[in-house]
C-alpha cells in the first residue's frame, strides 16, 4: 500500500526504463546522440550544434554544494506510527492518532567527511527524520551521540573548521585525528563529553540500523491546554547498539567504502525492514531547576536512571530512494520545522540551529524554493503570499499575494489556534543583553566522568585506545599536552595511560571527577543481541560436500543470518553459488566466519580471515578435515566463541547461531 509522500512523489517520476524515444529538454526527438555537428567529419564542432550545448551545459552544473558538515549521507522512506494517544503531554496530531500512519524520510550521515568519504570513519553519525504529518513537516534532526561538542551556536563554525581537514593540506578526510581537532578540543573544555562518547565505540557504529538516534536538545511537548514539559528525543533500535572495533572499521573502510550505505539498501531491498522505538524523557515545568545539570546544556544528557525513556511509537524503514541525488541530496532537514504540539527551549546551541539550516539550503538547494523540490514538499496543502524567486514551480493564480488584503477576503487566512493554526509556546523571557555562558553550564566532567564509569572494562579499554590512536596521529606536542590535561580533569588513570602511549608528560595532580556514579544504560552491553540480519562468511577450501553446506545456510536462513560463501574462485557447489572470492571479500565485512575445510591445506589468505575474526572477538566456527591447517594462525580453538565441529551434526551447530547472536566474545585472549 502507498503513503501520502509516495503518491505525491509518483507524480514527478520519469522512468526512462520503458521504452521511450530520445528526446531534448524541449521535446524534440533526436536521431543521433553519439557525435556532434561538424564542418567535416575532420572538422571543428559547430556551434549551431544546439543538442551537444544543451547535453555538456547540463552535465557542466550537475553538481550542487555539498553539505558543510553532514556531506556523505544515505537515506529511505519508511513510516512511523505512535502506540497510544500522548493528548496529555502534546497535541501534536502524529503523537494522537495510533491508527494513522505517517510518512517519514530518515538520512542518516557522518559529519567530517566529504560526499565521497568512506563509512566506517570513527565519527559522530547524523540520524534526521522528516515527518510529512497532516500539520506539515517535523524535523527531528538528531544525532547517535545524545550530546553535544559546544553549547553555544556561535562557536559551530570554528568547532567546523576545526575538525574539517586541514585548510593548507585539505588532510585528513574522514577523521578527526589531526591538530587543528585536539587542539580545539584542548582549548574547550565544554567538549570533555561529547568527545569521549566519540572516542568510545559508539563512534564506529556496526550498521545504521544498530545505532541510537537524538534530539540531542531539550526541545518542548505542549498539550492542547497549553501545558509544557521539556522533553528528550530517542530512537531505540529494535536490532540494539552495536559497534565495529576501531581495527575492523579500518579495515573495511578499505575492503568496502560504502559498507553502511551498501549494509542499509541491501536490508531494506531484501525486506529486513529496520525499526526503531521512539523514546520520550519528560521532564515537568515545575521540575526544570530539580537536576545537577541545566536541562538546556546540549553538552548533558538526562540519566535514563533519572528521567525515564517512555517508548511512545515505532518507526520501520521499508522503501529506498528511487534516486540518490533527488531524494537524498536533495532533501533539506531544519530543527525549526515543527508542528503544533511541539516546541523549542531555550539551549543556545538550538537557537543558533534555528537560524543556521534554512540559511545553507539558500546556497546548497539554490534559492527560497527549496520547499518545491518533490522530497521536501509536505503532503498537507500549503498557502501564503510568498512568490516568485528562482526554480518557482508553482503557478500562482490570482491577483493579490498580501496580507491584509480585501480584493481577496484576505485569502490565505491565518488559522486560529482551536482550528491548528500553530502559536509559540507563551514562555516568559526576562533578561539584560548579554554575551556570556550561564555559570550552570560550567560543569564540564561531570557526565563525561559518568560516562566513562559506566563502561565495561573493555569499553573503556576501546577508549583509552581511541584517544592514544588519534593524538598519536597529533603532531604538535602542545596539543597533546593540552588534550591530556583535559582528561586528567575527568580521570587521572585515563590521562595516565593515554599520556604514556603518546608520550607525553603524566600530569602529575589528579585533577579529575571522584565520582563513582554510574548509568547503566549507556554500555552497549546490555543491549539487544539477535541473530537477525547478521552476516556470516563461509569459507570454502578444497572439495566440500554440498549437501552438507546446504545444510547449515538452511538453519542459517532459517534464524534469518546472511551468509555468503567465498570460494577461491568463483563456481557453482551443487544448486548454489559461490559468488565471492578471497579477494572479493574480507573478515571485516561479516559478523562471523565458519570455516569448512575439506582440505589439509588451507592458502594464506583463508588464515588471514579467520585469524583477523578472531582478533575481532566475532565468533568463529571451523569444520576441519585436518586440525593441522591452523598451525599457521593465532587462533586458539579453546577460547570462547570458537566452535569446532569435528562432525556434521546440526545440533551443535546451534552453538555457533547462539554465538552469532551475542556478536562479540571480549574475553578471548
Ligand atoms: Fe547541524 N547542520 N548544526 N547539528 N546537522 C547541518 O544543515 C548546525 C547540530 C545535524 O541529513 C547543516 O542542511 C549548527 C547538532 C544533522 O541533511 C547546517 C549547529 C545536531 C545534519 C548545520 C549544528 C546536528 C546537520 C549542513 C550548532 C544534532 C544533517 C547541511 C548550533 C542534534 C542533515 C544542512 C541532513 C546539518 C548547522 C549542530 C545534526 C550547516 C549551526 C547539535 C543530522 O545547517
């Protein structure tokens, strides 16, 4: 069944896949496309040759601005629908109506990289909704971080040009580890948080569809009496949180650039349709000055602990883009598009994004009428006197395009509240002009130290990791020695043992939080853990027996794993094929190996996989005709996650589904 946005989005196809005659933009049908108009078949070109200016003018402005920050993107449609009116906390119509389906277009981004940058970067990731509600569009432009680097908006730019690459060598892409990152991270404190929850392994996410996504700001839920509450945005997937480990993610980053990109189309077109819960913290009007932290810092998050997460609907994927540049690029996201029922607070960094969104898609989209490009148009219908401008598509009728008007009944009429019209929430404001930041904004540790306690010792292994990685890639002996600093106002032991992988001085005072508080719910270890969509590569050395791999991808599928069998070639095993090769292929790609080795030799690359599967702590199953063959690996087949079957017996093999389903041993050696 089609949605509103689908219809309305079949109206500007053109399917140049039916049979169609060539034709220019006027229409005209040409009979040669392959050669231009030429005095002689040795001749120069002609200008006269209107078709060859009208093709190369075209291809010539293809391209548009990417954007400033968020530039590699990749997006779908899906729909989301709430579980049960909210009427007392918002009168938003999408949040009231369990029956009604909205439409929603999701991109999903990094922030560093350049269009073409690879996916698998140790980054924050983008996660905007466009929700074509019946009262317009809704924006929720969130992230997979809950917080924020800066807490005021003004500072944006020089936080951007800061972690961009380099402007004297446009070094690196896709990376924050450089100087000009650290040392602004070194110079403002007020990023401590943000920072860490980069450097820990939500930063290299398994798959779009295994991430979290927020608001990130207190934004306002207002019922229809006109009563508040601040409120938190979330998105919880319904796969759980999963991460790559920082050595994978590189690795793929080689094998296979577009792997989230590839990893969400591939679901979607297969029909894993991805969900995710939404989630709502509220917090009471009354209730604003209760917390050890300003609820408008964009730099804190609420503890889940403190302040609930009430799942309120769900969304599902369940439609790609028919075209990348249309739908994806083109789409213009803006946390100022809200509806009745929602509203903004007073967080500074908000503020300033209120501004800044519409004001890039002027220069990226080309003009005021960036709201006509078909994926940004709202299914509702939309009247007001605004005309003209460049690329208007809209044919105006009538004489007048004012307000107040009496040549028209003053048509289009402002709607009155009762009948949906929206009104700013009636807040009351009182104040001296002034630049500064509130002193209730200057607790910088706190949360980070929060974080970092609330890790497993392997999360904050990864971490220590990831900061002695990326200012080991620093030049500057200031930077890092200003970037140590800031973590030995968090945590001594931390700044300890990153100073000394980089070398440079241990702070000799401990500066940092003692604090022993800790919020369970921001370890990626309790989460989710399904088999569902997982990858598995099973690798095929010598003459197996087809039967028996038919099998295992039989129970494989059965538990609804991918697999892929890779081969030294490519060839055909019985009914099925062997389409990828060892060098099509590589162990940081799948979630879990398995081995079926009907030979006693087994070539390099084959042990370079399953050994790399292994150093990733993915599960790892081997059916060996000689146990001989892994002489030449590190890997141990005692330790956890590694299932050995000696006979092709199925039950066994449920061992290795259930280890699938866990994703990662950490205790392996
Ligand atoms: Fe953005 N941000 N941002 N941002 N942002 C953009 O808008 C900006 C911030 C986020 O998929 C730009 O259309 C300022 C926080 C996402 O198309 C630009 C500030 C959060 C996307 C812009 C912030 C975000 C953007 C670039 C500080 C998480 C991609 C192109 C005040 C809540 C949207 C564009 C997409 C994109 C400005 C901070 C999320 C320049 C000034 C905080 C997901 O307008």
């Amino acid at each position: 069944m089609t949605n509103k946005k689908e219809e309305q989005m079949k109206a500007h196809q053109i399917d140049n896949t039916k049979k169609a005659g060539l034709t220019t933009n006027q229409g005209l049908k040409m009979a040669e496309d392959e050669f231009s108009l030429k005095a002689g078949l040795r001749g120069p070109t002609l200008i006269e040759d209107f078709h060859f200016r009208e093709k190369m003018t075209h291809f010539d402005h293809e391209r548009i601005p990417e954007r400033i920050v968020h530039a590699r993107g990749v997006g779908a449609h899906g729909e989301f629908q709430v579980y049960e009116p909210l009427a007392e906390i918002t009168k938003a119509g999408f949040l009231n109506d369990p029956s009604k389906t909205t439409p929603v277009f999701v991109r999903f981004s990094t922030v560093q990289g350049s269009r073409g940058s690879g996916d698998t970067v140790r980054d924050v990731r983008g996660f905007s909704t466009k929700f074509y509600t019946d009262e317009g569009n809704y924006d929720l432009v969130g992230n997979n971080i809950p917080v924020f680097f800066i807490q005021d908006a003004i500072k944006f730019p020089d936080f951007v040009h800061a972690v961009k690459p380099e402007p004297h060598t446009e070094v690196p892409q896709g990376a924050s580890a450089h100087d000009t990152f650290w040392d602004f991270i070194g110079q403002n404190h007020e990023t401590a948080h943000t920072v860490m929850w980069a450097m820990s392994d939500r930063g290299i996410p398994r798959s779009l569809r295994m991430m979290e996504g927020f608001g990130v700001h207190t934004f306002r839920l207002v019922n229809a009496q006109g009563k508040a509450h601040f409120v938190k945005f979330h998105w919880k997937p319904k796969l759980g949180v999963h991460s790559q480990v920082w050595d994978e993610a590189q690795k793929a980053l080689g094998k296979n650039p577009d792997f989230h990109r590839v990893d969400l189309y591939e679901a979607i077109d297969k029909g894993d349709f991805p969900e995710w819960e939404l989630g709502l913290q509220l917090i009471a009007e009354e209730d604003e000055f209760k917390f050890d932290f300003d609820i408008l810092d964009p730099t804190k998050l609420w503890p889940e602990e403190e302040v609930p997460v009430r799942l309120v609907g769900k969304m599902t994927l369940n439609r790609n883009v028919d075209n990348f540049f249309a739908e994806t690029e083109q789409v213009a996201f803006h946390p100022g598009h809200i509806v009745p029922g929602i509203d903004f607070s007073n967080d500074p960094l908000l503020q300033g994004r209120l501004f800044s969104y519409t004001d890039t898609q002027l220069s990226r989209l080309g003009g005021p009428n960036f709201h006509q490009i078909p994926i940004n148009q709202p299914v509702c219908p939309y009247h007001n006197n605004q005309r003209d401008g460049m690329h208007q598509m809209a044919v105006h009728k009538g004489q007048t395009s004012y307000h107040k008007n009496g040549l028209n009944e003053n048509q289009p009429e402002p709607v009155l509240v009762e009948e949906g019209g929206f009104e700013h929430y009636q807040e009351k404001v009182d104040g001296h002009k002034v630049r500064g930041r509130s002193e209730s904004f200057l607790d910088f540790y706190s949360q980070a130290k929060l974080f970092y306690n609330s890790m497993t010792a392997v999360e904050q292994q990864h971490i220590r990791d990831a900061y002695s990685f990326e200012l080991g890639k620093c030049e500057s002996d200031v930077v890092k020695a200003n970037a140590v600093d800031l973590l030995n106002h968090i945590d001594h032991a931390l700044a300890k043992e990153v100073a000394e992988n980089i070398d440079v001085a241990v702070p000799t005072t401990d500066e940092g939080v003692q604090s022993e508080k800790r919020s369970d719910a921001l370890s990626m270890e309790h989460t989710i853990r399904k088999t569902d969509t997982r990858s598995v590569a099973l690798l095929l050395t010598g003459d197996v027996d087809a039967n028996q791999v038919k099998a295992w991808v039989e129970k494989l599928a059965e538990h609804n794993i991918n697999y892929s069998l890779v081969g030294k070639k490519a060839y055909t095993l019985g009914e099925m094929k062997v389409k990828e090769t060892y060098d099509t292929v590589d162990s940081s790609l799948f979630d879990a190996a398995f081995l079926i080795s009907a030979s006693s030799k087994v070539a390099d690359d084959v042990l370079e996989f399953i050994e790399n599967t292994y150093k990733h702590a993915k599960p790892l199953a081997l059916h060996l005709h000689d146990d001989s063959v892994l002489d030449k690996c590190r890997v141990e087949t005692d330790q956890p996650g590694v299932f050995l079957f000696k006979e092709h017996n199925l039950d066994h093999f449920d061992s290795f589904i259930e280890g699938i389903a866990q994703a990662r041993f950490w205790d392996r050696k």
